[in-house]
C-alpha cells in the first residue's frame, strides 16, 4: 500500500473549501483595494498620449471588421442625434479649401458630360445680358484687339464682291468722279456699241442653243493659257 | 417700240456686261461687224488710193484712169491690200480698226499673241471660209469656242478685249443716267443705240 495514499485522500478532501475560501479572501480583498482607491487620481497620472504612442492603431484596426460594426450601429438614429449645422459652423471652409488642390480634382471631372446634362439656353435666358454688358468697356476691350491681325485674316476680295458696286455707283458722288476721270461721249458711243453688239450676240447664241436644244450659260472662254486680260 | 409710245427708254446694257466679258470668246455679231467695218475702212481707202492715182495721172499726163471692177490689176490690188490689212493689224496687235471699234482681238489658242506667221497663214486661210458657202463661219455659232474655219487652220480664236463691266460702269456713273442726279425722264444717254429704237 502506498504510503502517500492516505494524504492524498486526505488532501483532496480539503481542497475545494480550501479554493472555495481563498476565492472569498481574495474577492474581499479586492473590494477594499478598489474601494481605498481614488481612481480618478490614479488615471490623472496616467499618460494617456504615451500610452497612445505606444499602441499600434493600424494593427487594431486590422483586426476590427468595421462592416460589421457598421451593420450592428443604427447610423440613422446616430445622425439624427449629431447636430450637422453645429459642426459645419466649426468648420473653417477657407482653410480646408487652402487644402483642396482644385486642379487635381477638376482634372478627374468629366466637363463634358457635366455640361451636356446643362440647359445651356435656360441658363442664358437668366442671365441680364444688358447689364453684363454695362459692366463691359468696349473702348478697353477695342483697344486690346489689334485690327492689323484681324484685317490680315479677311478675305477683301470677298468681301468686296458682296459690294453692290453698281448700286454704289448710281448712289453715291463715286459716280461722278469716274464720270470725270473718264472719257466723253466718243467713249460712251463705243461703249454703246459695243454693249449692243454683245447683246446681239448672246441674243444669236441663246437662239442657236435652243434650236440645238441645249441649255445656254453665257459667253464661253476664256482661253485656258490666256496669260493677262488683254487691254482694249 | 418707243416710237410708238412717244417715251425714250435709255440705253440698258445686256445682261451679259454686267461680268467683265474681257478673254471670253467673241460672237458672230461682234465678229461679223468688226469685219464689215474692216472692209469698209480698207475698201474706202483703197477707192482714195485709185483716186489720187487717177487725179495724179490726169495732171500729169492729161488722161484720166478709168477703173472698173472688170479690171484684173483693179482687182488683184485690191486683194494684196486686203491681205495687207488683215495680216498687218492682226499680226501687230490681233486687232483691225474695226475689232478696235467693236472690241475683239485674235489671239492664239493659248491666248498669246499671234505671230507674224500665223497672222498671214490666217489672212490666207480667211478666203476659205467663204468659199465654201460661208459654211466655214457655222463654226462661231456652234462650236465651244466660237472658231470659224481659218481660225482652226490658223490655229487662233477671237476674243472679247473690252472690260464690259467697267464701261456699265461708266454708262452708270453718267450724271444724265444714274437715277439721283436726273428725272426719270432725262435718263437716257445721248447718241447712245437706246434712242433709236
């Protein structure tokens, strides 16, 4: 027979009231450290910044699945509860814009696309144009365009054949001065005659074209080498 | 027409001067009294030749010459005068007095001016034309570019060598004429064709 065996039995028997009242003294004990002590002045001499500092936040965060926490918080009634006006008075809008790199973020907006969903013609409808322009100095703006490049870049043989040239000539004193510059009434009478003869002449071709049944467009010609308009 | 309404119409340019018709080809009628003024300039001054032949030999030798279309030389010197004055002026300028007058000049297919050459190959080639019933001249009123038989043995065509525009201009630009410095009434232009119709 074992020897130990009787202490065991006997030591096993003990136990549990032996845990049993060591739990008790150590719970009472507890209570009257808690209770001794002044928690707020222990936690006033507690760095919590160097605590912080030494806490890994990212490697917390990892481990925190936040669309879970997410589905669990009733994000409606935690809004309805934070006072929007109160934060954005706090918010100082200047500073944060200082921050905003606004070419970045106009780079990434689809211009485009933002104006095609514009009523560009609503929009101009509403605008004063009278007063738009009131607040424009024509004479400054004239003065910073330079007509040499604009007059360089029109056609003035186009627009010249828009000219009423034989209008200008009845109408206005021009008349006069080619009357003057030009010849008399021997030159008028060649004139004259000419201009008739040619009438004759588109009379006949015009003639031959609808005996040949073919549509008439004036004097052919010129010759395709004809170097310069022979003078008279 | 105007005669028998008693109102003078004035003169108004044909449609086709309102453009500058200058290097355009030139149409029978201009062609045709170009010619009949050149003929009638070379056989007046041909008949002014004969006669101070004639008044010439009847100072000096008392005897009057008498010439008749039946006389050959008559008639031989009259053609030599005739080739003279064609291909003279056409070979000079393309131009005869009466193309002047009427505004026409022969140039060359290109639009050159003719050679003396090619001004005597037309003289010589001109006769043609008519020699075969005038059907060498159908070529100005239906072909493209107005050319009558010695113009395509010539190599040439006939031109319009006036500013048609500029002189409507310058009929516009009388005081006579244009509307704001006359009544409707004075508007025509004196010695202009416009009057006599």
């Amino acid at each position: 027979m074992d020897p130990l065996a009787r202490l065991r039995t006997v030591g096993d028997r003990l136990a549990p009231p032996t845990e049993a009242l060591a739990q008790a003294i150590a719970e009472r004990v507890i209570g009257l450290v808690i209770g001794a002590l002044d928690l707020n002045a222990l936690l006033a001499e507690i760095d919590l910044n160097a605590v912080l500092e030494q806490v890994d936040l990212d490697q917390v965060l990892d481990r925190v699945d936040v669309n879970q926490v997410l589905d669990q918080a009733d994000l409606d009634s935690l809004l309805a509860r934070v006072d929007i006006e109160r934060i954005l008075d706090r918010v100082d809008v200047n500073s944060l814009l200082d921050r905003v790199d606004v070419n970045r973020l106009l780079a990434t907006v689809d211009v485009n696309r933002l104006l095609s969903t514009v009523d560009v013609t609503a929009l101009i409808g509403r605008v004063d144009m009278d007063q738009v322009l009131q607040q424009v100095d024509v004479n400054e703006v004239i003065g910073k365009v330079d007509l040499d490049a604009v007059i360089d870049r029109v056609d003035m043989n186009a627009v010249l054949q828009r000219v009423d040239l034989e209008a200008l000539v009845e109408q206005t004193d021009l008349g006069s001065i080619i009357a003057k510059s030009s010849g008399g009434v021997a030159s008028d009478l060649v004139d004259a005659v000419r201009s008739r003869t040619v009438g004759i002449d588109e009379s006949i071709a015009r003639w031959v074209a609808r005996l040949r049944r073919r549509p008439y467009t004036g004097p052919p010609g010129p010759p395709a080498g004809l170097r310069a308009p022979v003078a008279s | 027409m105007t005669a028998h309404t008693g109102k003078v119409t004035p003169f108004e340019p044909p449609p086709a001067a309102r453009e500058s018709l200058q290097g355009h080809y030139a149409g029978f009628a201009s062609r045709f009294a170009s010619f009949a003024l050149d003929l009638v300039v070379l056989s007046g001054i041909f008949l002014l030749v004969l006669a101070a032949i004639n008044f010439a030999a009847s100072v000096l030798t008392g005897n009057s010459i008498h010439f008749s279309r039946g006389n050959t030389w008559v008639v031989v010197a009259y053609a030599v005068w005739a080739f003279i004055y064609f291909a003279h002026f056409w070979g000079l300028n393309g131009k005869t007095p009466g193309g002047a007058l009427f505004g026409v000049q022969v140039v060359t297919n290109d639009g050159d001016d003719v050679s003396g050459r090619r001004a005597i190959g037309r003289t010589l080639a001109f006769p043609l034309s008519f020699l075969i019933l005038c059907l060498g001249f159908l070529g100005i009123l239906l072909g493209d570019q107005r050319r009558a038989l010695h113009d395509v043995i010539a190599g040439t065509v006939v031109i319009y060598c006036w500013d048609a525009r500029a002189a409507r201009l310058r009929l516009l630009s009388r005081p006579r004429y244009s509307a704001p410095h006359a009544p409707p009434e004075s508007h025509s232009l004196p010695g202009s064709p416009g009057q006599a119709d």
